[in-house]
C-alpha cells in the first residue's frame, strides 16, 4: 500500500498552524467512555532521557489534529507534581501526579540504563516503587507501552515476563533472561502490551499506537507533519491468529 495516501486539504493547514498550546490538551477526564478522549500518560522519573519522552509526546499530543477523536496528552510522575531532571541535563516541570485508572495508554521511557549509579532506570528498579505502581495499574482496557530501557521498568515490574516484547539492542539479553519473549522488531504489540526499541522508535512506537487506537488517516497525516516515515517492522500478535 502506498503510505503517501493524499490527505485532505485540511490536513495540511492543521499541521501548519499547529502551536505548541494547541498540542497539549484539556486535562483528562475522569472516565472514558465509548467515543470519549484516548488519555495518554508519559511516565517521568529523573534520568529519564529526553528523545524518549518527547518523542511520543508529540506525536499523541498532536494526533488529535489528524483524527476526528480527541487526544488528552500529559506527563505524570509517581511522586506527584515535581521538576524532573532528565539524563542530558533538561529540566521540565510535571503538573500531574500518577492516574492510571484515568489513562487509556502509559508509555514508559527509558534512561540512565548503561551507567547503573547515575539516575534513570536502575535507580527506579532499585527504588522499586515505580515497577511496583506498574504492575498494579494494570486492568482491563489499559495498554501498557515501553520504549528502550524503559522496557526493563516492565520487567521489573513482572509484565513482560513470558510475553513477546523488545527494548534497546544493549538491554535485550538482560531482558530475555528475565523471562520476555524477544521479537526481532521495532515494535511490538501484543495486545495490552506494546514495546519498541530504542531511543528513536519511540516515533515507531506513537506512531504504531495512533494507526492502532486513532485510524490510518491519523497516522499518515502523522507522518506528513513530522517528516518521518515509520521504520523497522511491527510485530503484532494480532497477525497471527
């Protein structure tokens, strides 16, 4: 299939006139609902690294332009409203405090994997209050996602265990022997569980999970905003049954 399907002239102008107010919404409601918002949460620690979250965050932040449903994007910290200092040195205030059972998708970023003294990933695993936040927000019309070493929050938090998945190429044998399935894909969607590798899948990754909840024509229109193609191959185990 061609993926330059022509969009709508209203298409581009939306892209044009995007601002960065109009790209994150209104705060997410309290219920979802049939045809109600796709609430999206960023998960945010410090040493979080910041192609990881602002990547998908831009993608479902502007999503909503491209698809006739609304789009509630926003970071969350399990410490509540903070500053968070990611690995490269930015700091970016977090107004929301942790609400999975108001979000429809988490997506998990990774960081501060390679160096295990240094704030990010291991420092979460080791805190352990995050992997333990995961694993009990899981309930049914929740899709838990990860990207790159955030993955290993997942393990860690036991969801990825005997599950088909993927991370960052450095951190998949780590992954493997805590019990994931790997796939060799850029992202992989197994329902309620979807992960990607890393750093720049995170694209891949926003990408695939607007195509998924929001339509095709979301997507592309993605993409022709963003100048990007998505890349790499998509396991999904809805293909196989």
């Amino acid at each position: 299939m061609n993926r330059r399907t022509l969009l709508h002239a209203t298409t581009a102008l939306g892209a044009a006139t995007l601002t960065a107010g109009a790209a994150t919404r209104a705060a997410a409601s309290d219920g979802p609902g049939p045809g109600g918002p796709l609430r999206v949460h960023v998960v945010m620690f410090d040493g979080v690294e910041e192609l990881d979250f602002a990547a998908p965050y831009e993608v479902f932040s502007a999503s909503g332009h491209f698809a006739d449903r609304e789009v509630e994007t926003r970071y969350v910290t399990l410490d509540g409203p903070r500053a968070v200092r990611a690995a490269y040195g930015t700091r970016l205030r977090v107004d929301h405090g942790w609400a999975p059972e108001r979000a429809d998708l988490l997506v998990v970023p990774g960081g501060g994997y390679r160096r295990r003294e240094d704030p990010g990933v291991w420092a979460e695993i080791r805190r352990g209050a995050l992997p333990r936040a995961l694993a009990a927000a899981t309930r049914p019309g929740l899709t838990v996602a990860a990207l790159c070493t955030g993955v290993m929050l997942l393990a860690a938090a036991g969801l990825t265990s005997g599950r088909p998945c993927t991370t960052h190429h450095r951190a998949r044998a780590d992954l493997e022997r805590q019990g994931g399935v790997l796939k060799n894909a850029r992202v992989v969607d197994d329902g309620d569980l979807v992960t990607a590798g890393g750093v720049t899948s995170g694209l891949d990754l926003a990408l695939w999970l607007a195509r998924r909840e929001l339509g095709a024509d979301a997507a592309v229109g993605l993409e022709e905003m963003l100048e990007y193609e998505a890349r790499g191959t998509v396991w999904s185990a809805r293909s196989t049954r």
